[in-house]
C-alpha cells in the first residue's frame, strides 16, 4: 500500500474546506448543547436556510453576493425564532422534536416542485459564486509543501473557510468568558437556581438558539460557496449526527474542541477509506470480501466503533472535562 497517499489524503481531508464547514457549524451547535444544553437536532437547517439565502439571491433574483450572505442570515434569525418562541419555555425534548421536523420539512420544501423556480427543486442551484471567487487576491499557481499541494483557487477558499471558523471560535471564546456565557453555562447546570438570581432563561436561550443557528448558517453559506451548486439533499438529517458525532470526538462544552473534532472525523474517516481502497487495489482484502461499493459503509462502521471506545473511556471528548460535562455511555 501506498502509505504517501494514504497519509496525503488523511491530511488533505482533515484541513480541507469541507472540515471547516462542518467545524463552523458545529461551534454554533456547541454554543447551543455545550453551553446552553440545547437539544437542537436540526442545526443542518440553519446550513439549509442559508445555504440557499445566498444561491437564490445571486441565481433567482440576482441580487449581490453580500445581499444573499445578508438574506441567509436574516433567514437564520427567522428560523431560529420560529423554533424557540414557541418551545424554549417547554421541556428540552420539545426543541429536539421541533428542530429534528423542521430540517426535514424546510428540505422537502426547498425539494417540491412547488418551490423550483425560485430554488431549483430537486436539481438545486449552480454557478452563483463567481463573484466570491473574483474576490481571489492569490495569484494563480500551484503552492504547497510536503503532501500538500493546491492551486490558487483552493487556497483562497482554504483560507476563507478556516479564517470564518476562527473568528467564530474566537467569538465564542470572548462571549463564553463573558457574563452572559457565564449565565448560559448555569443554565445548562440548573435553570431554576438561573431564574433564582432573576435572570430570563428564556431570553437567553432564545439568545442562544438565534446566535448559534447563524454561524450554522454561515457554514452552509460556506459549503455553496466552495462547490458552486447547492441541494437540498445535501442537508438531510445525517449533516446533524455528524455534528454531534464531532462535537463529541472533540469534547463539548469547550471552545476548541468543534474544530479539533472536525480534523480528526474528516482525517480518520479519509484515513479508512484511503487504507481500505489500497487494501482492494493491492490484492490484501480479496474482493469476495470485501467491494469496492461498500467501502463507504465499511468506514462508518469502523468510525462509529472508535467513537464507542471513546465514549466508554473517555466520555468527555478529548478536551473534554470530567467535572464541567460528562456523556453517559454506560
């Protein structure tokens, strides 16, 4: 087996513009389960809403880039409200319920035939992001060093994607050291010990939800951007568990640990579908085996079994604390 490719492909996937994607969408998720104890399950809707307030402003109504990223946003915020108001004086279990339905019925809308002019139906939206790309200051080249390598292009949406998470990450990390994260850590300790001191739980959910559901948002924007198409099918509930899956392997309830969550699952997911592919190609796993076709499958098994081992020795991720969050795999 070819370990040069292996490795190349492992690393290239775990710094790659789809893992910052997912790395930005899940800080907002950790701002609403790691700080917040939100149960949101439809974080993949807020990718969904602004995914398309961009390519249906720029496509459909041909509006500025700047004016969909403003219209994805705004679409966020509304989406965010229509969920908490009416559940985030409910239990926890009311939003999980709410949030799971509402990705998949904003999917199946943005899907219908109903909304194909404006969304493009089952086929989407393309070519929507040239004028993100004529924004491209590197000049055109091939850059690289090591295994990595990357034209000009990649690199600007590179650097797009990772600078957006750090910036979310470093609001996050002013925001949860502030006051109000202080009163969104207690929520998610004791709400009755919050209401208490006088404080509105309900504000700052609501504050949470909304805030959170923007950077999902954002990170659907991203996600467009890099690939110049958008569909719906792309947002299905899988988006959500992979989230969580992340935020765990990364430790919730800490600042950094989105971002290191989505390295890892991208490297080591690459990491197996790389390992196994060379397996088949090189003759070590006979194909009556194990297919081609089903490498896929196989990976996510073997990711899934990682995660378990990890769930039973350390259930707090790996920047995790014991004392601040502990999952319950037992």
């Amino acid at each position: 087996m070819d370990w040069e490719v292996i490795l190349s492909d492992a690393l290239r996937a775990g710094i790659g513009p789809v893992a910052a994607v997912y790395a930005l969408a899940a800080v907002g998720l950790n701002l609403h389960f790691g700080y917040t104890g939100l149960l949101n399950f439809g974080q993949v809707g807020f990718m969904l809403v602004g995914a398309y307030g961009v390519a249906a402003s720029v496509s459909t109504f041909g509006l500025s880039l700047w004016a969909g990223v403003a219209v994805g946003i705004a679409c966020s915020v509304l989406l965010a409200l229509l969920l908490g108001l009416p559940t985030l004086r409910l239990r926890a279990e009311y939003l999980a319920i709410a949030t799971i339905a509402a990705g998949e019925i904003l999917r199946m809308f943005y899907r219908s035939e109903w909304s194909e002019p404006v969304t493009g139906g089952v086929f989407g939206l393309q070519q929507f992001a040239g004028e993100f790309y004529e924004l491209n200051p590197v000049a055109p080249d091939r850059y690289g060093f090591w295994l990595l390598n990357y034209s000009s292009r990649d690199l600007w949406v590179l650097s797009v994607s990772w600078g957006l998470v750090a910036l979310a990450t470093l609001l996050v990390w002013l925001l949860v050291r502030s006051p109000w994260g202080r009163v969104l850590r207690a929520i998610r300790e004791d709400e009755d010990a919050v209401r208490s001191l006088g404080k509105s739980v309900y504000s700052y959910k609501l504050q949470s939800l909304v805030l959170g559901g923007v950077l999902g948002s954002l990170a659907g924007m991203l996600f467009a951007l890099q690939n110049q198409s958008v569909n719906p099918d792309s947002y299905d509930p899988v988006v959500t568990f992979f989230l969580y899956t992340l935020l765990v392997l990364g430790g919730a309830g800490r600042v950094f640990g989105p971002v290191l969550g989505a390295v890892l699952f991208w490297a080591i997911l690459t990491f197996f579908d790389s390992v196994l592919r060379q397996a088949i190609q090189g003759g070590v796993i006979p194909s009556t085996v194990l297919d081609a076709s089903e490498i896929g499958a196989v990976r996510m098994a073997l990711v899934g079994l990682g995660l378990m081992v990890l769930l039973l020795f350390r259930p707090q991720g790996v920047l995790g604390s014991r004392k601040e969050m502990q999952l319950d795999a037992r």
